[in-house]
C-alpha cells in the first residue's frame, strides 16, 4: 500500500483530525504494521473536519484501552515470534504509552487522551484496514503457515517491516522502522532500536595472535576455522562472522545474523570498507592510503586480492588487482606485481600507453574497464594488444574472488582478432571490441 499516514493523539473523543493532534510517529511509502496492534474493527471511523472540511479516514480508540490491546496482542503472539521481533514490538509500545500519558495536571480528567492512526490522503478502503488488524490475530490464534505468510505479503506491501523464519516457523523482525514508523520529533521518545550484542571483552593480545596465524595462513581453511572458535570464545565478531560464512547453509536466523555482522565495522577491521569477503575474510576492499597510515604493510593484506585504490603510488599495496583512475595507472613510475588492472574509464591514452611498459606492469594478464565509452575498443587499447597480445581485454567491474588468470596463447589471440572481422552473429558489425563486447 502506498501510505502517508501518522499515529498521533489527541487530547479528547471531541477531537479535529486536521489540527490539534500530536505527533507520535509518521510513515511515507510503507505501511507500519505494528501500528494495527492498538485497534480493532469497529475502531474504523471516516471523520470531517471542521478545519478543512476534508473527510479523514482513521482508526482511532482511547488511548489507555489502545496500549492494553496492543499488549494482549503482544503476549498472544509471543509464542510465535522471534525475540527480536518481541523486543521492538515492546519498545516501540513503551514508547506510544509514554507519549500518550497525561502530561499537563490541569488536564480535565474525563478528557482521555485518544490514539489515532490517520491515512488521510490514503486510499484505502475499510477492508484492507481491517485486513491489516485481522491478520494479526489470526497468526495469533494459528502461528506460522504459509498461507498466513503469502497474504502478510499482499496486505504489508510486501511485509513491511516483517519476515519469517520458515526454519523456527516464526515471524521475525525485517526493518524496525518499516515495522514501526519513524518517530516524530518529540525530545524525549526514542525509537524501537534492535538489541545489540555486547561490545568484545576480548584481551588485545591474545587477539593480535590468533590473528596473526589467520593471516600468515590465509589459503588454510582449517586453520581459519580453528582460529574463527578461539575469536569467538573472546567476544570478537569476526569469529562467529568466518564460521557463518564459511558455512555451506544457514538457517533463517543464522542468514539474519550473518547480515548483521555485515554491518559491524568490527568485521572489516583493519579495513575501513571492505567490498566483499570470501570464507570469512576479506578480498576486495577499498583504501584511501595516506602516509603513515597502520595499512601500510599490514599482514591484513594477506588474503586481498583487489583493492580500489587511491592515494600515493609508493604505498600500492601487492595484490593481485587494482583498480584505479588512469591518472593514477599513469604515475606509476616502479614495478608492481599486478596481474589484473581494472581502470575507472578508457579515455585516457596515457594510461593505455603505461599499460605496454613490461617493466611498470610485467605480471599483467587482463586489463578492464569499469565505463567504457563503447563496446568498441580505443585505438589506444588496440595498440596495447598489438605490443602485448597476450593480454586479455573485459569490459566492466570483476568479479571477486578473482578466477584463475592466464595470458592469452597466440592462437587464442588469433582467434580473437578473426572474431573482430567475423562477428559470431551478422548483426554484431565488424570491428576491434573489447573481448566480452559480443555478449
């Protein structure tokens, strides 16, 4: 459903929908579900305002009777959902609780305070609002099935803000603030946050070691997996994160705890980004290399094999790829052990030119282009293969881990040449192309 849409309160029954309300929390795009959990169906009403004379359509009840039902709800549906769909789902409650009790003494006290979830300028009919609030119940009463699971997905659009574990066969937390909307801003209500595992308690030491032989190993996985058990039993993510991924399948749970690691800067650490792991550890990342910074020659770079790169050329790492801008290719000025170049463009001559040296670059075996300007290879690049054709020549970013990699034999650069002036099909027209530039 496509939602503008508000929970608010209101300070009286009495109430105007376009003016007078407070705030709680806002939606834009999703459909919160977690805000169905305070009403029933008869609490559908369409209300006119007096302000503007539009018609609301809104679900409202007394506040103190809203959070008490939200409640009853919560309990009858712990037993069929994750912990960490229970922990939001009651915070995100205490917070709606707090925010609607009385703040001001002087307020009269038959004035009840109401909760109100107002879709105005949202088509939706009392079906589907009704639809949303019953199927809460009904999983409720039943628990997981996969019925219950395929309509969540044609009334929550698609489960906004939930997922399921069909491993446990329970609902599950997917984003909080799809679930629960974003707060509006009142100082002193935060939002549902998920739990997060406590901080390491690890001894620096004892880390600096394991690491040490994960590093100075890092082709062994039997050693990267022993190592991934004592990382763990000292708190370190990174030993739970090489165990999950070097996992052949993972339950529901575990996929959601491997994402979550993802997103732990501890994972990545020594690296400040890295673009893709592989058994746990890092292959592709990306360095902005200044001097003086701990990378430089760090054991970290054991397992990398492609970095993107920028910063001064006397601190290129020795990896298998880099990728780089040709400004940069073109300052190379010593010998690096790069078998696979990977250049942002293919505009600059320069670099192309910088690429024939078999001195600067005398491991190299493929060169590609993240954008190339066309599947037509520049005249540049044609040259560089006229001086070295052993070179191999792809067009957009590689993949990582990187495959095996070997120079291209005469006759195979024959063949591609005769491919240029003999297109596999006749509506490729003739012409030097990038080597995967048929496809």
């Amino acid at each position: 459903m496509g939602v503008t849409a508000y929970l608010e309160c209101y300070g009286s029954e009495t109430f105007d929908p376009a003016s007078g309300g407070t705030g709680l929390f806002g939606t834009k795009g999703l459909l919160p579900p977690a805000w169905f959990l305070f009403f029933d169906a008869a609490d559908f009403a369409s209300v006119r305002s007096k302000h503007d004379g539009s018609t609301y359509s809104l679900l409202r009840r007394p506040a103190s009777s809203a959070t008490a039902r939200a409640r009853e709800r919560i309990e009858a549906l712990k037993p069929h959902i994750t912990p960490e769909l229970d922990a939001v789902l009651r915070s995100f409650l205490a917070a709606v609780e707090k925010a609607c009790a009385p703040r001001d003494l002087g307020e009269l006290p038959g004035g009840e305070r109401v909760l109100v979830f107002n879709t105005h300028r949202f088509e939706s009919t009392r079906a589907e609002l009704i639809a949303c609030i019953g199927w809460f119940d009904a999983f409720a009463a039943k628990g997981y099935s996969a019925r219950l699971a395929t309509r969540a997905e044609s009334i929550f659009d698609p489960c906004d803000g939930l997922d399921f574990d069909e491993d446990d066969e329970k609902l599950d937390l997917g984003d909080p603030d799809a679930l629960c909307g974003w707060p509006s801003s009142v100082t002193d209500r935060a939002p549902p946050v998920v739990p997060k595992p406590p901080p390491p308690s690890a001894d620096a030491g004892s880390l600096d070691a394991i690491l040490a032989r994960v590093w100075a190993h890092p082709a062994d996985l039997a050693v990267r997996l022993a190592c991934a058990k004592e990382l763990t039993a000292l708190g370190d993510p990174r030993g739970e994160f090489i165990t999950l991924d070097c996992a052949e399948k993972l339950t529901h749970r575990q996929l959601k705890r491997h994402e979550q690691l993802l997103g732990d800067k501890r994972v990545h650490h020594p690296f400040s980004r890295v673009r893709t792991f592989h058994q746990g550890l890092p292959v592709a990342v990306e360095w902005n290399a200044t001097p003086g910074d701990p990378l430089v020659g760090h054991p970290a770079w054991s397992p990398v094999e492609s970095v993107i790169f920028s910063g001064p050329v006397a601190l290129l790492p020795p990896v298998r790829q880099l990728q780089a801008t040709p400004a940069l290719i073109c300052a190379i000025d010593r010998p690096v052990p790069y078998v696979s170049i990977c250049m942002s463009d293919d505009k600059d001559p320069a670099a192309w030119a910088a690429l024939e040296s078999t001195e600067l670059f005398p491991n190299l075996v493929e060169v590609r282009v993240v954008t190339p300007a066309t599947v037509w290879l520049p005249e540049a690049g044609q040259r560089l293969i006229a001086r070295r054709p052993s070179v191999r020549l792809h067009v957009y970013s590689p993949l990582v881990p990187l495959p095996p990699l070997t120079p291209l034999t005469a006759e195979e650069h024959a063949a591609r040449v005769a491919r240029w002036t003999n297109p596999p099909e006749a509506r490729f027209a003739e012409g030097p192309r990038y080597d995967n530039g048929f496809s």
